[in-house]
C-alpha cells in the first residue's frame, strides 16, 4: 500500500488543501492500486480512469485557486447500485446488461459538487440480495482479510462487499453504500471499517436502484469514523424528486467526533442476548460497554421485546417490495433481451436468464406474501409486527435512553463458497440478525470495528439511534473507536 493510498479522508483533505500533494497524484495511486488488486479482491466491476483522472485535474485548478468543495480532489468508490450518468450501473445483474443511465443519483451528484472523483463501480450482489456478495453476477468479492495461518479467502459481507473490501485494502479513500437490511453495517463489521445507515430520509433514494423502497437508504463505508461524518455531510439531503427524503438541515457531523458522552445513556437490549451466541461476540460486547463507561456514560438495560419478530417480518416486507419494484426489468425497455416466441415468452425468458438464483428466490417469495390469500395472512401481519418493533424504540428513546449498543454481527466473516450457508439460506439471512431492527424502524446505526477474534478476524459493535440523531451515532461511536484501536489487514494481495 502507498503513503497516498494509505491516506483517510480526513488526512489527504488536509494535506490537499496545504498543496503537499495534488489530487492527480493521489487519484493515480489509486488507479494503481486498483490495477494490483482487483483482480484477486473483485471489488470494482468498471474502472473510470479517465473520468477520475479529469475530475482530479480539475480539482487540481480549483484547489489551486484556494476554492473547492468539502470533498475537493478526494477519490471515491460508487456502489453499482448508484445510477451514474453514461457509466456502468448494472446492479450487478446480468438483466441490466449494458445499462449506462442518462441521468445521475442525487447522492452522487451531491459528491461530484462537493469536489469528490469516481474511480468507479463497486461489486455488490445482485440487486443487493446477499449478506457475503457471492450473488453479483460479476462472481464473489474476497475480503482482504485472511484468518491467522489459513490462506481460505473470506467474504467481505453484503450486500455492499465491493465498497467494504475497496476501503479495508484501500482501493479508494471511502466509498458509497446502501442497507436496507443491514448491508452497510454487516460488511463494515466483516471488514474493519465503519460504516453509516443513516435515518431513512436522510438521503434521497432518487436514482439509487430500488430494492424495497420503504427500508433502503445510502451510506458511507469509510476507514474511520471521521471520514464518515465528513461523507455523509455530503451525500445527505432533501431532494424533490424523492418525496420520502426529509427536509431537515444537515448538522456538520464531523463537529460531533471527539464530543464527550459523560451523562449519555446508552441501552443494552436484553433481547440481544441470544441463545447460542458466540462467546467471543459477548465479550466484545461487555467490553464497548466497559469503554462507553469508563467515558462517562450511563448504561442500562432495555427491553426491545419484538426483536425476535423482526427478521421474519423483514424477509416478508423485503421481497414483498423487491417482487413489485423488480417487475419493470422485463427486456423491452433497456438491458437484456432474450429473443421469445412472443412478448410473454420473450419477459420468462429475458428474466430466467437475467435474474440470479437469490433474485430469483425473494421474487418468489415476494410474489408468494403478496397474492390473493397470502396478502393477510403474511404481508399485512408482518407490516404489523413492523409497526410494534418501531414502538419498542420510540418506548425506550422517550424513556431517556441516547443511543442502544449491540454486536453488529454474529460472527466474524466466514469463508467464500461456505457449504452451510449453501444449503440453507436461512442461515445466510441470519447474518442480519442484529441490524434488521434498525431498518424496519427507519432508525440510524453505525458499524465500528471493534476487536479481532481468536483468527484475527475484525469484530463490529453497532450503534443504533434516535431517528436524524447521527450526530450522537459519530460522538459515541468515537470513543468506541478511541478505546479499540484502528485495524487493518496484512497486504497479501
């Protein structure tokens, strides 16, 4: 890794505004990086380098004049699901073959005006349908981190694996991401880096492709959690062309990082506590909680009594959405297009081919939760059950309690082509078991390494909190970070 690769955001802002280095430099770096890389980690499925190298020359000028944005000159990596203008945005789906939108997503369109330069398209699975980025069409992403004298290459998490292996083996400075079950949080924490999902309708949702629209929302992965504060400045906002994005102003978050949490009240839900649970997530989670009180705060328990409600109920509203918003990829309009005896046959045969395994499955689902029958039993109950778990939080927010501190995951990452998880995807949906919650809710939570396993494998702990309250999200996530440490892995690629 390069002096300028190695750079955080934070760090290569400051040294470009001091004119110690030039953004052309440090976009080349990253070229290079990419280049050695990619081929063994996958976490770019299109390299923009001309556009990244004029973005960089023209922040140069900018940055010279002693102008520029909050971002001036720093380059980024752009999740596949972000539609950006005549580039590359497939969602990882062979059904988007060839898709290059005319038109920009407002979160990226906020980053280019604040100065930031794509280096390209991120990996992801499929349509955002995974927790290990196996489902991409493009193959699997390999973590950069490897187990302690085992060469076995390890998924980065999903569903945003490309953004979280990109920023851990520093492919870009920090990276766009979306959850919408917890594939912000969940890589974040398989990889040793941070990452945000912000309260739903803090960012516009407009030209970011639809999963299930009542729970998606953007985010960064970054290498610290200063860096995230300083993006999400710049990818939230309101946006009309998004009706479910809120019009509150943006706090400066990067104000938030080095605040003192004396006298915050964090809840520690009972429910969490689950049978059979690794010992080594328990610890990790008695120790940020000895670290948030050694800061000065309060803890608590609480009670969160619909948690186990919450993933059923996810995977029933999930692909209910999904079913609906993936009905217009039909082989008419753009993407691919498999020849058929008539219209019918040509959408059953542009979509068994188009669509992926797992796609395939939450369709079905999907489609299953919704028909005529099923509707009340399922969807309706699920929708429900969604309502009693937001009330759960807004019960133990109005009671006092700041922000509520979790594992991220269940496990550290777990091994690529993993045969259990194979055989039975529930096993593989249990991944989100601790950051469904957040979704359904609509709340904010972040993902901050925390500890290495027995392996040597990054550890998360999450944050969840009250709804546009980022801000104490960064504070108490800071100490967190203060207390653990940074981790990065050993260069192998």
């Amino acid at each position: 890794m390069s002096v300028l690769t190695s750079l955080t955001i934070a760090q290569a802002r400051e040294k470009l505004q001091k004119k110690e280095i030039t953004s052309a430099e440090l976009t080349d770096a990253y070229l290079g990086a990419i280049m050695a890389a990619n081929q063994t980690l996958n976490a770019y499925v299109a390299v923009t380098a001309d556009i990244a190298q004029e973005g960089a020359r023209r922040s140069d000028e900018k940055l010279a004049k002693g102008e520029g944005g909050a971002l001036e000159g720093i380059p980024l990596g752009i999740k596949d699901l972000f539609g950006t203008e005549d580039v590359h945005t497939q969602a990882c789906s062979h059904i988007l073959d060839g898709f290059k939108p005319r038109y920009e997503s407002t979160v990226t369109a906020n980053l280019w005006a604040d100065g930031a330069v794509m280096l390209g398209k991120l990996n992801m699975d499929e349509f955002a349908m995974g927790s290990s980025n196996e489902t991409s069409y493009y193959g699997a992403v390999t973590n950069p981190w490897r187990a302690k004298n085992d060469d076995k290459p390890l998924v980065p998490g999903g569903s945003s694996g490309g953004s979280a292996t990109a920023v851990a083996a520093h492919l870009c400075a920090g990276a766009t991401a979306t959850d919408t079950g917890g594939s912000i949080r969940q890589p974040a924490a398989f990889t040793g880096t941070v990452g945000i999902k912000p309260t739903y309708g803090r960012c516009s949702r407009w030209g970011v492709v639809a999963f299930a629209s009542s729970l998606d929302q953007a985010g960064p992965i970054t290498r610290d959690v200063r860096d995230a504060a300083i993006m999400l400045k710049s990818m939230a906002s309101v946006d009309p062309k998004d009706t479910t994005s809120v019009d509150l102003p943006v706090p400066n978050y990067e104000a938030a990082i080095g605040q003192s949490v004396k006298g915050m009240k964090i809840g520690i839900p009972k429910e969490y506590r689950m049978e059979g649970m690794s010992a080594e997530i328990e610890a990790l989670w008695d120790k940020g909680i000895a670290w948030l009180k050694d800061a000065g705060a309060e803890i608590v328990e609480i009670s969160l009594p619909h948690t186990h409600y919450a993933l059923p109920a996810y995977y029933i509203v999930a692909p209910a959405e999904a079913s609906s918003n993936l009905a217009r990829y039909d082989g008419v309009r753009y993407g691919l297009r498999v020849p058929g005896r008539d219209i019918t046959d040509m959408y059953e045969k542009t979509r068994a081919a188009g669509f992926g395994a797992e796609v395939k499955r939450r369709i079905m689902i999907g489609t299953y939760v919704l028909s005529s029958g099923y509707y009340d039993a399922y969807y309706l109950r699920a929708q429900k059950v969604r309502t009693l778990i937001k009330r759960d939080f807004e019960n133990v927010f109005h009671a006092g309690v700041d922000a509520i501190l979790t594992p991220a995951t269940p496990s550290a990452a777990f091994g690529i082509n993993d045969q259990e998880m194979a055989a039975d995807p529930v096993k593989m949906y249990l991944n989100d078991i601790f950051t469904v919650t957040v979704n359904m809710a609509g709340l904010p939570g972040i993902a901050v390494p925390a500890g290495l396993d027995s392996n040597g494998l990054p550890l998360g702990l999450q944050l969840i909190g009250k709804p546009f309250d980022e801000e104490t999200l960064f504070r108490a996530g800071h100490v967190i970070e203060q207390a653990a440490g940074r981790f990065q892995p050993d260069h192998w690629w």
